[in-house]
C-alpha cells in the first residue's frame, strides 16, 4: 500500500487553478499533524474576510484543537455516523455557526445560509493554500454541538474536519474504499449553460 496520500484531481480538461482542481475530501487524516497558532488565525481570518450580503457578516466559526476537551466531547458526541470514526483524527474542527437573529429580529435565513456557506469555502481554501486540506460534514448533532459550545441564537451550519493528508497505509477496508473512489460530478450540460438559455 501507498505511504503517499493519494491525489484526486478534477476530471476536466478546464485549466483550473490547483487550489480549486486539487481540492477534495479526505476522510484520512495525519493523526501526528497539529495545527499551529499561526495556521488557526489564517483559517479564522480567512472567515472573517469573507464576503456577505450588505456587510452583514451573518456568521461565527469556532476552531478547535485536537487533544482538548472541546474537540473530544464534539467527537464523542456532536458526529453523526461514520464521521465519527474518521473526523476525530483531523486536528481541528472549524464549526461554522449562522446567526438566527439581526439587531433582535429574526434572519433572513436564507441568505444567512448562503453567506456562511460563502465564509466556510473561503476558510477550506485557505487551508488548500497552506497544504492542508479539508472535510465538510453536515452529518452532525447539532443541538449537541450548541450545548457544547453554549450557544445562544445561533445554528450550527457544519463541522469542518481539517489538517494534514494521511496515507491508505494500515487503514481499514472500508476507509481505503471510500478514499480511493473517484470523484464525481454530474455532466456538464446538466450543470452550466454559457450563452444560452435554460431548457
Ligand atoms: C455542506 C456539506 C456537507 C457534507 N457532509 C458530509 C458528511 O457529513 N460526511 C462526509 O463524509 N462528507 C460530507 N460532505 C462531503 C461531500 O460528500 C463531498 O464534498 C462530495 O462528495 C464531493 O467530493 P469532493 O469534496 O471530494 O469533491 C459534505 C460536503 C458539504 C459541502
């Protein structure tokens, strides 16, 4: 077996940039690899300096370090499934959180959704750039995540599982599987139209 984490390039003969080709989703992880202060704030800012509708900023994110308390208790109890088995091995946790209220009032939560989600991309791309890589998990208890982290008039969007690539050496059956599927999209036609009106 490979020691070299493997790589899953877009399938396109599009010239893309390598921060948006070479992004992908690994479930396995580098459990030796700790995220340093300086990586953590690039992440955070990197959210912070997202785009949003009107400035609003609808949004917060909490980073949490593997090996303490709050990264535990999020594996033990926030991780729906088979995230549970591989997330914990990440070495931090970005929980992306939406603001349920504006000055008092309820959100337009739609476009809440939409501008967390444009923050959360922003934090994966500046982990791709720092080479590191990412995975999102909507597959979460997010009520156990809130009491966790004690949140009020907030919602828990995602958890976002970061750190260093591991290698398919001495993993299970099952994770090497779905480490080595390919990556799929649905064809073009079905997804971009470039002059054109929609049928
Ligand atoms: C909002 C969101 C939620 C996701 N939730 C999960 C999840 O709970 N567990 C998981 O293994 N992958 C999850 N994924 C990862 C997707 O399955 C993955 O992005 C998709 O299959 C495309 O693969 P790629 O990211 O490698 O291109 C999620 C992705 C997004 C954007």
């Amino acid at each position: 077996m490979t020691s070299e984490p493997i790589q899953k390039p877009a399938d396109t003969s599009a010239n893309l940039h390598p921060l948006v080709g070479e992004r992908w989703s690994p479930r396995i992880f580098d459990t030796s690899y700790a995220l340093d202060q300086n990586q953590t704030l690039s992440l955070a800012e990197a959210f912070r300096w997202s785009p949003s509708s009107s400035n609003e900023q609808p949004w917060h994110v909490v980073l949490l370090h593997k090996e303490t308390a709050l990264f535990e208790e999020v594996s033990a109890t926030g991780l729906g499934g088979f995230n549970a088995s591989w997330a914990p091995n990440s070495s931090a946790y970005a929980i992306v959180l939406a603001d349920q209220k504006l000055d008092g009032n309820p959100r337009d939560m739609d476009k809440t959704y939409f501008d967390a989600g444009l923050a959360a991309s922003q934090l994966v791309t500046q982990a791709e750039a720092m080479g590191l890589r990412a995975h999102y998990m909507g597959g979460i208890n997010r009520d156990e995540i809130l009491k966790t982290l004690q949140g009020r008039d907030r919602e828990v969007v995602c958890v976002i599982a970061i750190g260093k690539q591991g290698s398919l050496a001495g993993q299970t059956d099952e994770l090497i599987a779905r480490e080595t599927t390919p990556r799929e999209r649905k064809d073009p036609a079905a997804v971009y139209t470039i002059d054109g009106v929609l049928s």
